[in-house]
C-alpha cells in the first residue's frame, strides 16, 4: 500500500531508494486512483509554497536572521555526518518483528531496498510533477509535517487488543518511520533522525502481543505527546523560516 | 490557540501548585497539554518550568513527558539535568531520563551515560544501549562490547551494533573467540553481505558455515542469491546444501530455486527444491506442476 508519507517522500525525492521510486512511480502510473491522491498531494504541497507574501515586522526579520545563522552553524556542524541506514533491529525487538513476518506482513521487503534490484529510472511522471528544488531542510520538514500528522491519526486510530491487524498496522507505521529517519540523516538532521529513532522502540513494544493494555495504553499516550511536541516544534520552525503553512 | 496563548497556558498551569488543582484525568490531561506547548517557549524560559515539573510532586508519567521536552531544549543546563536525573532519579524515571539523553544527543551526556551503564543493573544496562542506537553512537557500543566479559551482555551489546549497521565496529569484534554465532546474526542483520560471504565459503567450520549460509539470506541483496547457488552447486556436504537452500528460502530467492530445478537430474532433489518452492509461495511453482502433468499424459 502506498501511502500519503511515501507520496510525499516521492514527491521531495527524499528518503526512498531509487528502486523504491521506480516502484511508486510506476504505481501511480498503473493506479488511477493513486494518480489523483498524487496529483492533490502536489497541489497541497505546492499551495503551501505559495502563500501569499506578507510583510514581516523588523523584530521578526531580525529573528529569522538569527534563526538562519543558527542552522548554518549547526549543519557546518554537521558536515562530518555520514549516510546510515536504519536497519532491522534484533536487541530486543527482533522476536517481535520476526513474528509479525511470520504471519504474513511483506511491507519489509517493498521497501527495506535490500531485496530489491535497482532498475533504472524512467523520470516521466516524477519530473513532469517535480517543483523546482527546495532547500533539502525546509522540504523534509514539511514532508516530516505530514509523516507525523498521519502518525499521530494512525496510533490514534489502532485497533485496540493484541490482533494481527494491529500488529501489521504498526510495522507500517515502523517501516514509515524509518523511512524518515533515513531521509532525516540524508538532510543532516541528526536531531531529528534521533527523536524518529526514539519511535521505533516504543513502537516495537506496541507491537508486541504480550504487553498489557494498560503499558500499552500508556505507550500510546507517550508517543502520542511527543509526536505532538515535534509537530508544535516543526511547525514553528518552518513557518520562522518560511512564513505560515 | 497562538503560541504566546499556549506558553502562558502553560506557565499558568504548571506554576499553580498542585495542591490547587485536584488530581484528576482532566487536571492530569491539561498538565500534559501545557507540556506540549512549552515547546514554544524561548529554551530559557522553558528550561525552569520543566525543571519544577521534575522536582516537584508531578505523576511519573507528567515526569517522563517532561523529560522529553527537556530533551529538546538546546541549552547546557537542559544536559546537565538530564543527567543528573538518569543518575538519581526514580526507576521508571531514570530510565526514561537515559533515553532521553539518546534523544538529545550531546556528546558529553552521552560519554557520561558509560559510567551509568558501568554502575547500573540489567534494565540500565539495557536502557544506555538503546540510548546509544537512538543517537547512533557506534563506538560507545563498540566499547562495551569489546570490554565486555559477560556473554549475555557482550551478545546484547553485538545486537545493538547488528541494529545499527555497524559494520566496521563488528569485523573489528570478529575473532572474539566463542562469539561466532552472535556475531553472523549481527552481521545478519547489519547486511554485512562481504564478512559473511567469507565466513559462507569457508568450510574448515561445516555448523559456522551453516550459520553463515542463513545469515546470508537474512541480509539478502543482489548478489547474495548467486554466491548461495554457488556455495549449493559446489559443496558435497549434505548439511551445507541444505542450509544453502534455506538460505535461499530465506532471502525469497525463488526465481534461483527454480533455475536449480531446472537444472537437476536428479528426481530427489528436484523433489525437495518443488517443495522448497511450494513454501515460498512462489509464483513459479504453477508453471512447474503444469509442466510436469504435461510430461506425465
């Protein structure tokens, strides 16, 4: 299933592998459907670049300046980091995942990249769509907007008891995250790649079938509140930089 | 509700004492609520707030909330009270305070965090390990492993660089004696496709070997699928050519089974290969049994 988190990632050409953009492309050229959540994602996000300009006050401009040279000082900082992925972790979470394979979840293999061939890219419908190139860190954390938006829908709207369908739901939500998470480390944000990796884990115990709903309620509500706290803290920092969404 | 509204919100909130408000789902909720908008807040105005939330007679779950704020705060200070908090607070909190400075990432709280995993229990020693793959903290992992000497935590602290595509860190661990097996899973699970390619082909150990063979299909890739039709066609050890086969199975590599298939004389093993296509559920299976009942009328 493809998503509005990969439509989107997709779109930024952020995060997903060439071999996993060759298949969504060729998703959406297959999928009438998918063709038109596409191309409404692609107004949406195009409708947010184009907001109307508005003058700032002096303090605000001063602000932004300030907030400007911070993140260059911070991604000079960052210069030295290296591409990483994120892969299947064993430490405790691996029973979990290895059961959740059992019973039938492929979502691992569509897009982990490590099972599938490379094919060539056929640029068609990508770059008759693509806007012109974004600053990498204000496009993924708008992109980041959305992935954590639907999170916080997802984890609101899980199924409640220890089934297949929840399990499944949330190595989606897993195999989303990570996908994040590497575009977060391709953008040189570490911060942010920490806090996505901080996810995984509780989501791993989520899960799990022996958790209580009481812990797993509970997990529900800690992920829940930092999803916010990173959607309050994303926000803000794109609309300082880029005026209001 | 703007930022401003929500930061005074908050301020209100937290600084009314707790006696004031009773303690209920819904003053629990708002509490939560006005956490969420500190994040608004300039770091140095937010930084007390949390502080008192931590101090203070708060619920163990407001607590952790406010840890995770606290974590997103970029001042020295916000560090510093993570600290001191993975190091005395209560369990439940501490824990959660030791992820958190996985979250925050700051080098010095992250080297602090050896000496808590040195002094500290099972759960501890699991909490640093998971905040060490939350900030990506290789060689901290590294070193414990290499100076573990305790099994059970060497093989936790092995998983931990497996999750964390750490390959270089885990070859450097390879001659570790007796730690073969824990190693190729991380290996596995790394996609060190290389080291166990080396370890696959090498048959002066057949049960390392084997182990080897599975992870290979474990990391999968491109070329993994051949170097396992490889190691099947060129072996005479019957627990090597099955766990080739398995490897296979394990990576979904169906379209090589059918070639072996394919190429086999032999009714036994084009036996066994159909039956190794039947549970991979491979789409080739129909095309071989269509086949086989032609010949047969």
């Amino acid at each position: 299933m493809i998503n509005d988190d990969i439509l989107t990632l997709y779109y930024y050409r952020d995060g997903l592998t060439e071999a996993e953009r060759a298949r969504v492309q060729a998703a959406i050229e297959e999928d009438t459907a998918l063709r038109a959540r596409y191309e409404q994602l692609c107004e949406d996000v195009e409708s947010f670049a184009a907001a109307e300009p508005v003058a700032a006050a002096p303090a605000a401009v001063a602000r932004w300046h300030d907030s400007i040279e911070r993140v260059a000082r911070i991604e000079q900082q960052r210069a030295s980091s290296r591409n990483r992925v994120f892969h299947l972790p064993s430490f405790a979470w691996g029973a979990v995942v290895a059961a959740a394979l059992v019973v039938g979840i492929g979502i691992g293999s569509y897009f982990s990249g490590n099972n599938v061939p490379e094919p060539s890219i056929d640029n068609g419908v990508a770059d008759t769509a693509m806007p012109e190139p974004r600053s990498p860190s204000v496009t993924f954390a708008r992109g980041l907007l959305v992935h954590l938006r639907e999170s916080r829908q997802e984890l609101a709207d899980l199924p409640m008891g220890a089934d297949s369908e929840r399990a499944m739901l949330i190595m989606q939500m897993i195999q989303q995250n990570r996908m994040f998470e590497r575009a977060a480390v391709q953008n040189e944000s570490q911060d942010l790649a920490r806090v996505l990796r901080a996810f995984e884990p509780i989501l791993m115990r989520l899960a799990s079938d022996d958790i209580s709903p009481a812990d797993a309620e509970a997990l529900q509500a800690q992920l829940a509140f930092e999803l916010n706290v990173m959607l309050t803290k994303l926000r803000r920092n794109v609309s300082e930089v880029t005026g209001p969404i | 509700m703007t930022a401003l509204r929500k930061f005074i919100l908050a301020t209100l909130i937290v600084a009314i004492s707790s006696p004031a408000i009773a303690q209920t789902d819904e003053a629990e909720g708002l509490k939560m609520t006005a956490l969420e908008a500190l994040i608004s807040a300039p770091p140095e105005r937010a930084l007390p707030i949390v502080t008192k939330v931590l101090s203070g007679d708060s619920s163990t779950a407001l607590k952790e909330r406010a840890l995770f704020v606290l974590s997103q705060i970029d001042l020295p200070e916000a560090q510093t009270l993570l600290i001191e908090t993975a190091r005395t607070g209560d369990r439940n909190i501490r824990m959660e305070a030791i992820r958190m400075i996985g979250v925050g990432g700051n080098s010095k709280a992250l080297a602090d965090l050896a000496e808590i995993y040195t002094a500290g229990d099972g759960d501890t020693r699991e909490a640093v390990l998971e905040a060490y793959l939350i900030a990506d903290d290789k060689d901290a992992v590294y070193q414990i492993a290499a100076n573990s000497q305790n099994p059970r935590e060497f093989e936790k602290a092995v998983n931990v660089l497996g999750a964390m595509g750490a390959m270089e860190e885990l070859r450097a661990l390879r001659d570790r004696p007796g730690a073969a097996e824990v190693l190729i899973e991380a290996y596995a699970v790394a996609g060190d496709v290389e080291t166990l390619t080396a370890l696959a082909t090498d048959s002066s150990d057949p049960e390392r070997q084997a182990q080897a063979i599975h992870g290979l299909g474990i990391a999968g890739g491109n070329e993994v699928g051949d170097v396992l039709v490889g190691i099947y066609r060129d072996t005479e050890v019957p627990d090597v050519k099955e766990a080739a086969l398995e490897g296979l199975m394990i990576g979904d590599y169906d379209q090589a089974v059918l070639e072996l298939f394919r190429a086999s004389d032999d009714a036994a093993e084009k036996r066994e290969l159909l039956e190794t296509l039947v549970i991979m559920d491979s789409d080739a299976v129909w095309e071989i049994i269509d086949k086989t009942l032609e010949n047969e009328q």
